[in-house]
C-alpha cells in the first residue's frame, strides 16, 4: 500500500506562488490541496490548476487541526513574515521547498518553511533561516549565515563568509563579496556589489555599491 503523501496549501497564488507550486510538483513530495491568497479577484478560481480556496484567514480556520503544512510563497519580506506568524500561531507546520536540481551542502542547514529555486546552490557549513526565498541560480557560499525572512533574488551570489540579517535583500544578480554584512531588513540593488558592510534598514547599489537614502522604517 502506497504511503500517503503530507498534504500542502501555498499561501500565496502570485508569481512566487507559481514558482513554489512548480517547485512543490517537482519534487514529488506532496499532496497539493489549493492556495490561500487574499485577492478577491481570484477567489473561487484555478491558478496552473491548482483551487483558490479563499482568504489565508479563512483557510487557515476551515484546515484547523487536519494535520496540514503550508509554505509562504510571498515574495515581500515583510509580508512573509507576517504570514508565517500567522500560520505558526494557527498550528500549521512550515513546508520547506527545496528544487531537486538544487545542489545543497551535507553540512549546510535550511531552515523551516525556506524555497530553493531550481539550480541554487548552498555551500558547505552555510546555515540558512526559515522563510528564506532562495531565486533561480543563486548561490550561498560557505559558512555564509542567511537569516530568517531573507531573500536572494535570481544569480545572487552570497560569498562565504558573508552574512545577511533577518529580512535582508539581495537584487538580481548582485553579490555580497566574502566576509560582508547585509544588516536586518537592508538591500542590496540588482547587479550591485557589496564590498563593505550595509547598515541594517539602508539601500546600496552600484559597483561597488554605494549607501544612500535614510533608513527604512
């Protein structure tokens, strides 16, 4: 008798929920249920095949106690974050996504509720949070530390050593060169690169990149 697959709703049916869902299918792991997303105008609908059931609140409450996961596929951090709370607070474990092209260190650690795009790749002894959106081709070097909410955008590159703070961002093909700090909630532009250390909640861009503007709130 076949052993019966965890069943999975994605909350969010945006383009990081498309790529979660391609991802989710990919691996061969899970029992799709639907999404949850909070757009009236896709409630009731089908996106990639996959049932819109309703609002995250009102799934969360109708899916109470059924032994369900759920993975965050929202693409803005803060927003993710907010999501995951919610879901941790309802009782729902977090899903971890990981593409089985991904290449993934023995001794590297990805923490709950993360997705790893197709062709990532995560070096040995890096440690990455939970709720982390690893994009298509990027790339986290040893002993690189990502925290929780983070993300990095497609061709990103983490050099090792370096070190991004919680809700940290890194642009398209930007690089964080070895050793350097992206604080908590800071970003880094698209084909910038980080040769010092970003203050938490500053933007930087260029090459190298250059710190501007005041700190988001």
């Amino acid at each position: 008798m076949a052993k019966e697959l965890p069943k999975l709703i994605l909350i969010g049916a945006g383009g990081a929920g498309l790529e979660a869902l391609l991802v989710a299918r990919r691996m061969g792991t899970w029992s799709l249920v639907g999404f949850a997303d909070d757009s009236a105008s896709i409630a009731g609908t089908a996106v990639d095949g996959l049932p819109v059931m309703g609002t995250v609140s009102s799934v969360l409450a109708e899916f109470a106690h059924r032994g369900l996961h759920m993975h965050c596929a929202v693409g803005d951090n803060g927003v993710r974050q907010e999501m995951a709370e919610m879901i941790a607070s309802s009782g729902y474990s977090a899903a971890t996504l990981i593409d089985p092209s991904a290449t993934i260190a023995p001794t590297a650690t990805i923490g709950a509720g993360t997705y790893v795009a197709p062709h990532s790749f995560v070096g040995p002894e890096a440690r990455v949070g939970c709720h982390v959106l690893l994009n298509v081709g990027c790339s986290i070097g040893h002993h690189s530390i990502v925290g929780d909410f983070s993300q990095v955008c497609p061709g990103g590159c983490v050099s090792g050593n370096a070190r991004l703070g919680n809700g940290a961002f890194v642009g398209s093909n930007g690089v964080v060169a070895p050793g350097v700090q992206i604080g908590e909630w800071a970003t880094l532009g698209p084909a910038s690169l980080a040769a010092r250390d970003v203050p938490a909640r500053f933007s930087a861009v260029g090459v190298p990149a250059r710190i501007f503007g005041v700190p988001s709130a």
